[in-house]
C-alpha cells in the first residue's frame, strides 16, 4: 500500500471514528432525554452514559441545548413521517385537520422529548429560535400545501381565497403554537383543536 492510500485510510478512520462518537453521544443524550427529561440532564450525565471525557462532548456540542435540539429534530421529523402516513385523505377538509392536530398533539404526549415544547417554555423558545425559517421545508407543509390544492380543486374550499392566504390561516396556527405560554388557559390542545376548525369551516365552500 503506497503513502498516499495508507494516509487515505488513517484519516477515512478517524472520520468514522468521529462519527461514532458523535453517534453515541448523540444515543446517550437521547435515551437521558426520554429518562428524565431535558431540565434533569446534564453534560456530565451524557458523557457518562456514552462513555466519554466531558472534553469529547464539546468537540461535537457547544452546549446541552444544541444535542437537545438535534435529538429533537430527529424525533420531530420521524413522528411527522408517522403522522402524514395516518392521516386518512379520504375524509372531509374538517376531519383531515382534526386528525391531524390531534395526532400531532398525542403523539407529543406520548414522547418525552417531543412534549418538552409543551411544557417548556425554555425549550420551545430554543426550537422557535432554530426552526424560524425552517418550516416551509417540513412534511407539515408539504402536508398542507398538497392537500389545500386539492380541496380548491375539488371545491370543497372556497375559490375566492387564493392558495397563499389558504396557507397563511394554517400558518397562523403554527404562530399560535409559539406563543401558547400566552394563551391564559389550563385546556391549550382544544383551543387549537376549536381553532383549526373554525378555519376549516370559514375555509369550506358553502352548498
């Protein structure tokens, strides 16, 4: 094996290397986040369930809250693959939004990490701080767009409300979610549940 190939291969090694270290910090973090919780996990809990100097994890990480945000957009985008992959298209407009929010609001319940935007006021402000330009790239949007054309194609949403304005209700949703912490009520999920249909059925084509 000549220098070149020899040197080739020492550093494809330690990329892989590095990235089994990041992978497993990366598990660690996940599992202590699905545990306990993002507020009882520390660094030095991660480092230790993963095996490595508090030193390795900063090669990877700057902070507690960046792992936790990368944890959260891979739990985020596999239960919305889960969420589009339910959602019955054959229904009503009405019945298709409503299972959708309510599948999106049960399935955060049902994961630990993916309730903490509910009941963190800290780290829904670090997801929104991250996820400000990013949405129009989700399944969620494409989710949507799809579907919206489809009901003014079909008539079953109003032709004089162009698909922009459609998109900016639905949006509207999303920037209520942001601020819910504002919204003064102990039953936050119905109200968004009554919203989304009040949209729909402002939305819906009169017979």
């Amino acid at each position: 094996m000549n220098e070149y190939k020899t040197n080739s291969f020492i550093v494809k090694g330690s990329y892989q290397m590095q990235m089994d270290k990041k992978q497993v910090l990366f598990d660690a973090a996940r599992r202590l986040f699905l545990e306990q919780g993002f507020k009882k996990t520390n660094i030095a809990a991660i480092t230790q369930q993963a095996d490595v100097a508090v030193g390795t994890f900063y090669k990877y990480y700057s902070s507690k809250e960046e792992i936790f945000y990368e944890v959260y957009q891979a739990e985020n985008e596999t239960a919305k693959r889960k969420i589009v992959d339910q959602i019955d298209e054959r229904q009503s407009p009405k019945e298709t939004i409503k299972q959708f929010i309510t599948t999106i609001i049960q399935m955060s319940k049902q994961n630990p990490i993916l309730a903490e935007w509910y009941k963190n006021t800290a780290v829904s402000q670090l997801i929104m701080k991250h996820d400000k330009d990013n949405w129009q790239n989700s399944l969620v949007y494409n989710f949507l767009i799809k579907n919206i054309q489809r009901w003014q194609e079909t008539g079953e949403f109003r032709q004089d409300i162009d698909e922009e304005t459609t998109l900016a209700l639905f949006n509207a949703l999303v920037v209520i979610d942001n601020h819910k912490e504002e919204i003064r009520t102990d039953n936050y999920p119905y109200v968004l549940e009554v919203l989304a249909d009040m949209i729909v059925d402002g939305l819906s084509a009169r017979k």
